[in-house]
RNA sequence: GCGGGUGUGGUGAAAUUGGUAGACACGCUAGACUUAGGAUCUAGUGCUGCGAGGCUUGGGGGUUCGAGUCCCUCCACCCGCACCA
C-alpha cells in the first residue's frame, strides 16, 4: 500500500472533525498554554505560501505542547476592517461585508486546507458588532479615563474631577499644557463647556489636531500609501497637507513604562530595541529664546552644554510662530519655502540629503550672551518633535554644521582644537571652552551649570522628551468602528453620557455601521458617514439635535486586543470574563512579523496597560514571549523576447540578442524549464510565440523578489497541499530554514520532503506485502537512533528551530531505513515524534497500529539517557590548528595516554617531521590539536 | 536620513558554548530495476590540482594553539519609519 496521502489527509480531518479534538476549555487541571498568530486582514487575492510559514510554526508548537500535558489556547480570527475593502467598495459598489464575509470564507478553507488545530469555535471578526461592541467600549474606558502621573496609572475621570473641585490642576499640569493652571474656585466656577474642554487635555482617548494628505480632486484625506510620488495614486491628483480634527490615544503618557517593561518580556533584543527606539526617549531641557519682536520661542535640546554655540535657530517651517516673525522684506521667500515643505511627506524630508531653507528675517537674544541669533526655517526641523524649533549649534551637530556651511553662517567654535572648520564635533567626551562660566567644564557638568543657570531665570526647565508620538486614531473611511461618541454644541460627549440624553436605545453599545448608498466621502473631508444625515444628526429625550462622529476608528483599533477576546469570544456582558482572562493570562508565544514591531505591538502593549490600571486585567504585558517569522519571497521567472519579434531565447543565449525581459507565471514553469505550450496560451499576443532552445530546453532566468499577483510569482497553498498533501506543505515550509529568516519560495525543492515522507511510510507498508510492523523487540542500535531522534527533536521544537528537525527526522528514517527496522517498539513512538509536524500521517498510522484515541492526545516520547550517551570519541587530530587525521578515544582515557599514542601515530609523525611538538591541547569531547 | 536585520557550494541550508565548515535536502552526473518513469534504489558532487597538497563562510585587517562564530573597518542586499494591515 502506497502513501495516499488524500485519502490519509481526508480521513484524519474526518475523525478529528467527529471527534472535536481540538475544541479547549477554559477550565482544566492541566497546566495553561496560549499560542497566538497575528491573524490575518482577509484580502480578495487570499493566501499564497508565504502567509502560513508562522501559523505553520504555532501549530507545531500548540501540538507539541498539547501532547507535552498543556491545555493550549490556539485560536484564529479575522482583521476584518480596511482600507482595501473600502476601495474595492467604491470601485465595485459591494458591500465591504460582503466582500470580507467572502475572502473570509476563503481564508478558512485555505487554512482549513493546510490542517491547523485551531478552535474555530473561538473565531474573531473585527467587523462583527458583537466584537466591535467591545472595541468601542474599550475606547469608551480611554474616553472616560486619565493618566495619573503621581501613580503612574490610568484612572477614571472622577479622580481627576474630585482633585480639580479640591485643589484645581496645580499638582496635575494637562500632558497637552495648553490649559494653564486653575483653581479650585475656578473650576467650580467654569461652565459645562469649559470643563469639558479641560477634562479633553487629560482623556486618554481625545480630540486634537493633526496634519493628514488632502487631496482636492478626489474631495478626500488619503493615507500614506495611498499618496504616490507627491500625487494620488489614484488619478494622479496633487495633494497637499491639511490640518483636521482627529482623534488621539494618548499613549506618550505610557512611554516610560512602555520601555521599562520590556525587560520583562522574552522578545527578541532587535525588537525591544525597536520600540524602544521608536519610543526615543531623550532626556534634555526646553528653554526659551526671545525674539527683538518680543515673542517667545521654546527649543528642546539634549546638549544644554552646547548653549554658547548656538548660531541660529531653526524653525520647523510650519510653526505657529513663522508668520508672526517672518519680517516683510523675507515674507515671499518664506511662503514659497513653507508651500514647498507642505507638499512633502515626513519620511521625504528625513530623507532629503539636500539643504534647504529659509531665513525669517527675525532675531533672537541669546538668553545668556544676548547675542544676537538669525532664525531660520528649515524642513530638517519637524513640528511634531520636541517643540518644533532648535537652537542650532553647528560646531556640535552634523546637519546644523551642514546647514551653516550650505547658507554661509559663522560657526562658533566651542570645542578649541577638537573642531577643525570641516566637521562638527559629536563626541561627548569633551571639554567645553570658548563658553562663558562653563568654560573648561565636561559636557555633563557644563549642562548642568546651564540648566542650573536658567532654571534660576524661569529660561528654561529640565526635560524628557520622547519621539513617540501620540497615536492618530480616526480615519475619514466608512469600513471601520464607528466612535460611540455625539456632539452636542460641538462638545463631544460619550453616547451613553446623561448630559446627552439620548433615547435608551441609541446609548447602547455596539453603535453599528449604518448602511450607505455609496463609499464616497463626505464633505470638508470628512468619512462618507457624514452623507448619512439621518444617522448623523439624531434627536435626544429633550428634543435637542445631537451630531454622532463621522469619523471611523483605525485598522488597529480591533487588532490591539483580539488576543482577549478569544478567551471568552461569546461573552456578551464583558469583553472577556474575568475568570477566562485570569486562567489564560499574559499570550506565551505570539509568532508574527517583524513589520509589526513598533505599530500594532505597541498599541496592544499601551491597552492591556491601561485595562490593567482600570482592574479589568490582572497581568499588564499581552505578549510573554514574541517570536519574528521571516517572509517567504517570490521567485520569479523570466522569458527573453528578442527585440521587435515573436522569437523567444533561452536564458543562456539571451546575450547573443537584443531582448526584452518579460516576467512569466511561475505556474508555467517547473523549475526553470518554461512550459512553452502553456505559455503561448497564456496570453493572445503569445499565440505565436517561437523559441530558440538550449539542449531542447527553453531555460527561464529568475530573481527573488516579493511575492505578488504584479509579479506572476504568486504560489497558493492550495495547488502544493493537492500535489503532495498538507504534511508535506508544513514540513516543507518549515525544512526551507530558520523561521525567522526571510527566503525565496521553490517549489521545485519539496520533492525532497515528499520522498522522506513516503520513506517514513515504508517503514510500515510494504508496496507488496502491505503492513509489515513486527512485535519483535528493538535493538540496541534501533533504540540508540530513536532516542536520539526524541532528544534532538525535542530540544530543537522547544527552540523553534524546526528546520533542524526535519533533517532529524530524515537521518532517523534513512538510519533505521538501513537497519531494516519496522518495529512497534521504535515506530509507536516515532508515529508520536512527528505528530505535531505531519499530524494527518501519523494519525493513520496510529490507528493502523491499533490504538486508542486520537494521536492529537497521545503523550509526546521520552528519550532515555543510557541510549543517547557515547563512551568514546573519534577525535580529529590538528596539527597547527588544520585537521590531518582522526583517531578513536574513550570518553574517560588519559590525557597522558591519548597524548602518547597521537604523537606515535604515523599521519602525526609524517607532519611532526621530527620536530618537537611546542604544545599538544586535548578539549575533551572535541579535538586535539598538536603546534609544532 | 534614522532604526532593525541578513551575507556560508549551482540552490535552500547545518555547524546550540571559539574546536573536523558544508549535516539534511534540491539540482546535476553516472548506473541498477522497469513496458514506462515525474516511482524506487546505488555511487559521485565546494573550488583547484595528475598527485602529495593548496584554497574556501561578502571584502580587508586583528585576537587565538584554533575564528563562519569574538573585535575593528568597509561593502551589498532586505524590512520598518507613524492613515496598508
């Protein structure tokens, strides 16, 4: 009997269907394991073999550890929300809910497919009301809440309200310090609105402004990706930067505990060095320029050392004080730059090497010196970090010096003879001179005389600054949670807040998409559910018109806790319970991409915080241990068309040619042989295709690149599971290499895994003979293989280097292949070893062998040390560090003796050539090596 | 520009603590069995050299008895950069 694998597959998937096996409570005495996949956002084009390569992983290891004694938590949902569904809405006019039902149907069965163990009874969608219900009640909890910078959490709003009515906010300045300080007496004596606007400055989910891409033709705000080359992607359209009200989570305020607590999560270095990079945290000081006009212009710096060689100040083009200073004679200049800088992104203006900008025509007095200082405007200077303006002090800082060079500013030397003129000096090891009562002072003491200095003056105040910005979290989009928020006066209000009054109906959560005629946007930029006038404008229990928010919430907003919701998907009181988030705590594995490491990591980190502060969690970290899958690439292929013709050459003679390199589907090739039939089907304009072989082969060139539809190199899942089985598609994807290694596809390569598969087979079935499984008792060199398999399998699973493992597991079935075994005693416990890698397999062969149950539930092998031990080594014997020979040595021998029967060895005399040897270094267990 | 990562045969890779570089596969070459082979099996396969040997882990330098692994330096490629998710 051959190995069928449909059948096998088919079958297995049936009993485990029958059998539930992979249903999981949320009660057990077995110890808790929580396995993650960062789930998927259901796009139209479905899989392709990349996307399973960490579900793949997370599958073995829930396996594996089901089988180790864990009741494991594997669940997978859906990120149902986006813009790409939104698009093809507008494009198509279906209903993005329909699309996204659809892709997610196929998303299952592709997955289904593949043979996952997860509890499909625990599925998330995003977009279901019952599960966004909870996304807008969580952003209800960051509406109504407050970061308490005495305790350092967040607490509701009533705390903050019960200090103001005792104390005003002297003792609790607003994050945003736009409000002044207050009174008591003054709070007492401010009216609703006023309040209100106060209490906006301290919410952890709030309203402020932000700079996003308009674009005027197409009447709406677009996202990064969608803004190409400085034009819409659609259309081409020009787009400029445009303020609008937007919503904020005021996640700043977590930055210090953000950074502190990676220290106790098991993430790879490089990715807490993202965040905490990302966060950028720098401790500085903010101090205050005066321009002759009098205004007034704060600037952060870390090097307050540096104040005495300052040589200008740099504005960022679109602070609020460049009109105000700009002087006349300067004023067209300075239009034109700040038109200039409107139209470019963020990441273009990092990224510019060019020097460009502007001077305003204004002075500052230097707070110390009273030197008179230019101020400048410059894009290198971003209004969203620090206060938006710098002192610039070219002798200590590259793009300053660049900067002064390029416009021909005088640099003040405070470094003596460390500064040369040609480059600025960065080092911090260094003595500060040329600078007043600092002079002759190290750069840390010197910053803290200054600070010291002008702290005395009210001039400036020590500082912590972060580059973490706080996260924009609405979107002008109909496919996303609508905000469970109503304007009334244009104050925004919680729907379910007294003072809105709303009929009881319309305070209940979920606030639920309505339906819309068309996808386009609203006016003033606003989301197309501002088209929705009857939705929009409702009338509460006091006959007042109240307007609901137009904006939707981000991508992120669902994915920042899916991981809770699986504990308890059905829960209709809470988002979880608190006994189902107690007992499956803190994820132990998440598996995800790097691409995620700094969006959705953090966001989710900031809101198990914050439902931490509020009691609702009992642990404050979401992801234990973090593990970064690489991407599978794409490999393409390539045909040569010769110049001008219907002629196609071979790769190795297309330099013989004129040619056109032309991208061809990845289907129609086998290996790098092109299917030339296939191909002049491919497309009408190849009908006539002619090509000029090598060895009757037409040979395709190839490239590794990303994988996508635009580059024909797109392999679905599906087609590899129908020709060699799911079993082989997850031992291939993992024998490809290390997980967290990025690699290119070749589908020409599983064959090798295919063939071990149908080897492992063989040693149950004979194609003759049929069962051949023998009762006899193992032998010493079979239990000596088999333990050795269970050690190595083990302790690389528990690595996740799974690559390794299956080159383990074809040793063992090559080894004990040339042994002939086909023992029960060996095979039972083999058939267990692969269960978590080539589950479909191994359960057919378990019930061939006559047991009970599911293999999903049978205990993982153990190995036994007395089989994995060796006594002796065959050493490699270096003579000066290169191997020459090899002898054999018990493990316990002498080194007395092992020294004396190397050196009389005859290889060792031959490269001795009679000299004394120098020195003779035996590594027990590893090598010797002999230095003449 | 900033941040992170990766470079080993024709290809995917292995080498877990500084100790035999290239395990395990793909591909390729030759052969066996077979009506057939896209099944299975056997042998070979880093480069170079007739050979003894020499060379070889992106380039250059260093530490060491010994370096893919540690240090310095340079180069190339990939990912992220806040409205894709």
């Amino acid at each position: 009997m051959e190995y069928n694998f449909q059948q096998i597959e088919q079958d297995s998937k049936k009993r485990w269907e029958a059998q539930q096996v992979y249903k999981v409570n949320n009660t057990s005495s077995r110890p808790k394991y929580y396995v993650l996949d960062m789930f998927p956002y259901p796009s139209g084009a479905g899989l392709h073999v990349g996307h399973p390569l960490g579900y793949i992983a997370s599958d073995i290891f829930a396996r594996y550890k089901v089988m180790k004694g864990f009741s494991v938590l594997h669940p997978m949902g859906f990120d149902a929300f986006g813009l790409p569904a939104e698009q093809y809405a507008l494009e198509t006019g279906q209903h993005p809910a329909v699309t996204t039902e659809k892709n997610i149907t196929r998303y299952k069965e592709q997955l289904d497919n593949i043979g996952f163990n997860y509890d499909w009874s625990r599925e998330v969608n995003t977009s279901d009301p019952q599960y966004y219900k909870w996304t807008q009640w969580i952003f209800l909890q960051l509406f109504k809440s407050w970061f308490n910078r005495d305790t350092q959490k967040a607490e509701s709003l009533d705390t903050l309200i019960a200090i103001f009515e005792k104390e005003g906010n002297a003792g609790h300045a607003a994050p945003g310090n736009d409000t002044g300080t207050f009174t008591a007496e003054a709070w007492q004596a401010m009216g609703e609105s006023d309040r209100r606007h106060i209490l906006m400055q301290y919410r952890l989910a709030y309203l402020d402004h932000a700079v996003v891409w308009w674009c005027e033709a197409l009447g709406t705000v677009l996202a990064n990706d969608e803004v190409v080359n400085g034009v819409s992607e659609r259309g081409g359209h020009p787009v400029e930067r445009k303020k609008m009200r937007q919503w904020f989570l005021r996640i700043t305020e977590y930055a210090d505990r953000l950074i502190d607590s990676l220290d106790k999560l098991e993430w790879s270095e490089a990715m807490k060095e993202m965040q905490r990079n990302w966060i950028g945290r720098s401790e500085g000081a903010e101090l205050s320029f005066t321009t002759t006009g009098g205004q007034k212009i704060a600037v952060f710096t870390t090097r307050p050392d540096t104040i005495f060689g300052v040589d200008f100040l740099v504005l960022a083009p679109e602070h609020e004080l460049v009109s105000a200073i700009t002087t006349p004679e300067h004023q067209a200049e300075v239009t034109q730059y700040v038109t200039y800088v409107k139209s470019r992104s963020e990441r273009e203006r990092m990224a510019e090497k060019k020097i460009s900008g502007c001077f305003t025509g204004a002075y500052c007095l230097h707070p110390l010196s009273g030197r008179k200082i230019p101020v400048w405007i410059s894009e290198y200077v971003l209004a969203g970090y620090g206060t938006g303006a710098i002192m610039a002090v070219p002798a200590g800082d590259d793009r300053d010096h660049a900067f002064a060079r390029h416009f021909d500013i005088p640099v003040t030397n405070i470094f003596g003879d460390l500064y040369t003129g040609e480059a600025a000096v960065s080092d911090k090891n260094v003595t500060i001179t040329d600078s007043d009562f600092i002079s002759g002072l190290s750069v840390k003491d010197a910053a803290a005389k200054v600070l010291e200095t002008l702290e005395a003056k009210s001039l400036g105040t020590r500082r912590i600054n972060y580059r973490l910005r706080d996260a924009g979290f609405s979107r002008q989009r109909y496919w996303g949670e609508p905000f469970p928020i109503a304007y009334k006066d244009n104050v925004p209000y919680a729907i379910d807040e007294e003072a809105l009054n709303l009929p009881e109906p319309m305070r209940r959560l979920p606030l639920e998409l309505p339906h819309v005629e068309h996808y386009k946007p609203g006016p003033e930029g606003e989301g197309p559910l501002a088209n929705v006038t009857d939705w929009v404008l409702v009338t509460n229990n006091d006959g007042e018109i109240v307007k609901r928010e137009t904006n939707t919430m981000p991508g992120y907003a669902g994915s920042s806790w899916y991981f809770l919701r699986y504990m308890d998907p059905g829960n209709q009181q809470e988002f979880a319970s608190k006994d189902s988030t107690d007992y499956w705590n803190q994820v132990d594995l998440y598996i995800g991409g790097t691409e995620h490491a700094v969006g959705h990591l953090l966001y989710s980190r900031m809101w198990t915080k914050v439902l931490y502060d509020l009691g609702h969690l009992s642990f404050d970290e979401p992801f234990k241990r973090l593990v970064n899958q690489g991407m599978i690439q794409g490999s393409t292929r390539y045909v040569y068309r010769i110049n001008g013709t219907h002629t196609f050459v071979s790769q190795g003679l297309k330099d013989q040619h004129l040619v056109d390199q032309i991208r061809v589907d990845v289907s129609m090739v086998d290996g790098v042989e092109l299917d030339t039939e296939a191909f002049k089907g491919w497309r009408p304009e190849y009908a006539n295709a002619e090509f000029i072989l090598e060895n009757g082969k037409y040979i395709c060139g190839s490239e590794t690149e990303k994988m996508s539809k635009s580059k024909y190199n797109v392999v679905n899942p599906d087609d590899i599971v129908a020709q060699y089985g799911a079993d082989t598609f997850r031992m291939y994807e993992m024998f490809l290499g290390p997980i967290e290694m990025s690699k290119p596809w070749d589908t020409k390569g599983i064959e090798g895994v295919h063939r071990f598969l149908k080897k492992f087979w063989r040693l149950f079935y004979d194609e003759q003979k049929g069962w051949i499984v023998t009762e006899e008792a193992a032998s010493e060199a079979e239990l000596k293989v088999l333990h050795k398999t269970i050690k190595k399998i083990e302790s690389d699973t528990e690595r996740f280097s799974f690559n390794t493992v299956v080159s383990q597991f074809m040793i063992c079935v090559n080894e004990l292949t040339d042994l002939n075994c086909h023992k029960r005693g060996i095979l039972d416990a083999l058939v267990r070893l692969i269960t978590p890698y080539a589950p479909h397999m191994a359960e057919a062969l378990w019930q061939q062998l006559g047991n009970e149950g599911s293999v999903i539930h049978a205990l993982f092998p153990e190995w036994e040390e007395k089989y994995v031990t060796e006594n002796s080594k065959v050493y490699p014997i270096a003579i000066n560090g290169k191997p020459r020979t090899e002898l054999e040595f018990a493990l316990d021998a002498e080194e007395a003796f092992i020294r004396a029967e190397v050196l009389a060895n005859e290889a060792v005399q031959k490269w001795l050539e009679g000299k004394e040897p120098k020195k003779f270094i035996y590594v027990k267990g590893r090598m010797i090596n002999v230095v003449v």
